[in-house]
C-alpha cells in the first residue's frame, strides 16, 4: 500500500511541474507545489474503525487482533496497564 501511495504522489508532481512548464511559457506563476496536508495511514484507518483511538506507533495501539498481528498475546510479554 505504501508503494502505491508514492507512486500516486509522484504522479500528481509530475504533472504538476508540467503544467506549471506549459503555465511558465504562458507568462503565468502558478506557485510552488504543495503536498497535502497530514493523510491519515491504512494502519491509522484501521485502528480508528476498531474503536482504538492512539496512533499507530503507540503502545495503546497494540490490542485485540493489532497485538496478535505485533505477536503479542496473552503470556506473551507487553507488560501494560491503562491507567
């Protein structure tokens, strides 16, 4: 997945340099190319559908299904309290 979002992001500049290139010998500046703002990741999409609202990279985030996919389990380690 994160392959595909970087091809799809080098597209969109691609073909925003060129038609910022087409705009140039027009005589028009149409700016600088700005990224979109903070996208939300699959794994942070996933997480906000299971009800678990930490981000991805929190210790909070490993529960149910997300921990047995990290290899945590009961008696398995991750020694954690919710406080």
């Amino acid at each position: 997945m994160p392959e595909l979002v970087n091809t799809l992001k080098a597209l969109k500049k691609k073909d925003y340099d060129s038609k910022k290139f087409q705009a140039s010998l027009a005589g028009v500046d149409i700016g600088e190319y700005e990224e979109e703002k903070k996208t939300s990741s699959f794994d942070e999409i996933q997480l906000r559908a299971a009800g678990i609202t930490a981000s991805a990279d929190d210790v909070v985030s490993l529960q149910g299904r997300f921990a047995a996919d990290a290899g945590f389990g009961i008696g398995a380690g991750l020694g954690y309290v919710k406080e």
